[in-house]
C-alpha cells in the first residue's frame, strides 16, 4: 500500500490531523509524568521501616503541671513518673515489652541533625557530615520496635541516661543503621569507632549496627537520608512521654482499651488525647494518607485524558469515513478488499499518532524539567517515555479498528450507485 495518497488526504484535513495530533501529545506528556508520580509514591508507601510493624502500640500523652526540666530535682519527678508508667504498661495482661522513646518511623515528629567522624562539623562542607535522626530509647527498644542488631550489642542498663534532650545527646555510646554506617566508614565497619553527634566536640562510641530504621520523615524532605538514624541511650524528660508497647499476638485491641485507664490510674495529672493510643497501623496509614491521594488522583486523570483521547480518535475516524464514504466505494469497486481499507485507516492513524508521540516526547520531557525546577522531582527515566509512546499508539489502533472495521464493510454496489 502505497503512503502517499494518505498524505495527500490528511492535507486535506489538516486542522483534524492537528488537532488529534496534539491531543495525543498532551496524553502523552501528561500520563508519562502521572505514572511516574504514581510509581514514586508505590515505592514510598511500601518501603519497609525496618522495624516489626505488626502487634505495635504507640502512647503520647502530656503531664499536667509538669515540673520544670530546667534543674535536676524537676528531672528526677519527672522521670520518676515516666519509670512509673513504663511499670504500669508492663504489667498490663497481653503486653510482651514496652520502651520509652522520643520518635517513630513515618511518625512525622523528628529530631534531625547530622552526625560526622570529625569532632567539628564545618557546614559549607557536606563531606564532614551525614544527616540522621536520632531516637531516643533505653535496652528495651530493640525488641519492642523488633530491629534486627546485626553488628555488636545492645544497650545496657547502666548506660541509660536520663535528662532533658540536649544532656541526653552527650552520649558516650550510640547504635546506627548499617546504612548510615556505611556512609560514615568506607570499610564497613562501625563498632568501636568514633562519632560526634551534631557538631558536638564530646565523641560517642558506636556499640551497635541496626539493620535499618526509617526516619520519621515522609515527604521529599529527609528522602536522601531516609535510611540515616542513631539510636541514643536514654528517657527524656520533658513536659511529654511517648511510649511504645508491643503486644502479643491477638492482644492488641484488649491492650490499646486497656491503656488509658491504667495510665490514669498511675497517675491522673496528666492529658491524652484521642489520638494519643495508636497502633502503628494507623501511624503508617496517616503518613502515607497525602501519597495515597495523589496517586488516586493522577491514575483517575490518567484514565480520563486515555478516554478522552481514544474517543477523539473514533470520534475524528468515524467522521472520516463518513465523508469517503463514496471513495471507499469506488475502491471497492476497482477491487480493493475489506483488509486493504482496514489496512489504509489503520496506517493512517498510525501516522497522526507518530506525529503525536514525537510531540508528545518534548513536551513531557519539558513538564518533567519544571517538576523538577519547582517539586525536587527526579528525572523522567527515558523508558517511561517509550513505553507512553508504544502504548499510545497501541491506543490509536484499538480506537480507530471499530470505525475502520466499519468502512471496510460498505458495500461496492451501494457506493458506486451513488455516484
């Protein structure tokens, strides 16, 4: 089949073949970026934390009257009244362990800071320093958040310190993920060296490497230290708690009512909130509630620009053959076949779609340009953009087969007759 009397006919109808030709460009660019913004929150959403999600209990709660924690006998009230609740926690039927600590993963409530293998951090300098965040907890962390120690030991009883949150960082021995380990020692190995925990000149010594341990961050702030924590030896003592309890299995619904009312009972001068008893569960599903919507919302405009688009192209065909209906005929009649007029609207969609997808590449390599410019977004990998092309033009063929099929029908007799 010849191409050139489909040229000649698309010139003949050529706002149609531009219109069309830019419809499926602005699909293109459109659903290429939306795909890749759904394929970046999948993977944010379901990137593990690296601790045991499952039978997990977070408490925050806030004393009421509070001593101050600015002297050391209002320290030592107010961790007093937190070793009290920790014992109260414990003793509650189908809880396995309970542990203090200042933060979660994908809590979205951070002390952020940078730790460095230099007693100074110099801040022009990125080299001198890695950032992290760093939680707070005692011996009993690692087997209620259930992280997997896979260098050195645990904290011991004696080396948990209890003071406000910036003695607290002073610490003399820290445990780290292997992530950030790996980024502070080239050779891979951590225990026993020397860190200094956000510029200060006082060394700690790292005694442990963690698996992995998710920041509390969510969004695109934290994302290229998301694996970065230390966990530091310790209760802090503020005007606040948190407490993270885990339960045994088929437990935690009788544990999460049970909470409150024993905590009151401990102690009533204090306040708890609605949300201050969440399993972790809901922790993770608020976190990742803002990836969820967006995700929903690009894959439903996705869907909508694809049916639009598809329909535009039968709608476009279907007027087409309408207006040839009388050369179609005549072809007919010189003794083309059905296969020969499928084949010719086929082909001819095909082009305006090629037309389109090469337009379509610029302009969604150009929107993914001032993503990146405006939102931090990464690059639009160059097979995402094949693979809109190949599927866009897939979705010209299935678009234009009904109308072709229907042209590939009209009768020689009918058209000739007419003539």
């Amino acid at each position: 089949m010849s191409i050139h009397p489909i040229f000649a006919a698309l010139r003949k109808h050529t706002s149609g073949v531009v219109l069309i030709s830019l419809q499926i460009a602005l699909t293109l660019a459109i659903v290429c970026n939306a795909v890749f913004i759904i394929a970046q929150r999948i993977e944010r959403v379901n990137r593990p934390t690296g601790i045991d999600e499952s039978n997990l209990i977070a408490v925050t709660q806030f004393w009421a009257g509070a001593p101050s924690s600015g002297n050391q006998a209002g320290i030592d009230k107010l961790d007093s009244m937190q070793r009290l609740d920790l014992a109260t926690l414990r003793q509650l039927p189908g809880v396995a362990s309970v542990a203090p600590i200042n933060s979660l993963p994908l809590l979205q409530s951070a002390w952020n800071g940078a730790v460095s293998t230099k007693p100074s951090i110099r801040l022009g300098r990125k080299a001198d320093f890695n950032r992290s965040t760093f939680y707070v907890t005692d011996q009993h962390g690692l087997k209620t958040l259930g992280l997997k120690l896979v260098a050195g030991r645990n904290f011991r009883p004696g080396e948990i310190a209890h003071d406000s949150m910036s003695s607290i960082m002073a610490a003399s021995q820290v445990m780290m993920t292997r992530a950030l380990a790996d980024r502070l020692f080239s050779d891979g190995h951590a225990i026993g060296k020397t860190v200094y925990l956000s510029g200060r000149s006082k060394p700690a010594t790292v005694i442990g490497v963690v698996a992995r341990m998710q920041t509390p961050n969510v969004g695109q702030f934290g994302s290229t230290w998301v694996w970065n924590s230390v966990i530091v030896p310790g209760r802090y003592n503020e005007f606040y708690s948190r407490y993270i309890v885990r339960t045994k299995p088929g437990q935690m619904a009788s544990v999460m009512k049970a909470i409150k009312p024993a905590l009151y009972k401990a102690n009533p001068m204090r306040v708890m909130k609605d949300d201050a008893v969440r399993s972790f569960a809901e922790i993770r599903a608020k976190a990742y509630r803002r990836d969820i919507g967006m995700a929903v919302l690009m894959g439903v405009i996705s869907l909508i620009l694809v049916a639009v688009t598809g329909a535009g192209i039968v709608g476009l065909t279907s007027f087409w053959v309408g207006q040839r209906h009388k050369q179609i005929g005549v072809r007919r009649a010189l003794g083309a076949r059905r296969v020969d007029i499928l084949r010719y609207f086929q082909t001819e969609n095909l082009i305006i779609a090629g037309i389109g997808a090469a337009i379509g590449i610029v302009m969604a390599v150009g929107l993914n340009l001032v993503l990146m410019q405006h939102l931090a977004m990464p690059r639009l990998p160059i097979w995402v953009v094949l693979t809109g092309v190949v599927l866009v033009l897939i979705l010209g063929q299935a678009a234009v087969f009904v109308p072709a099929r229907r042209a590939s029908r009209v009768s020689p007799a009918s058209a000739t007759r007419s003539v």
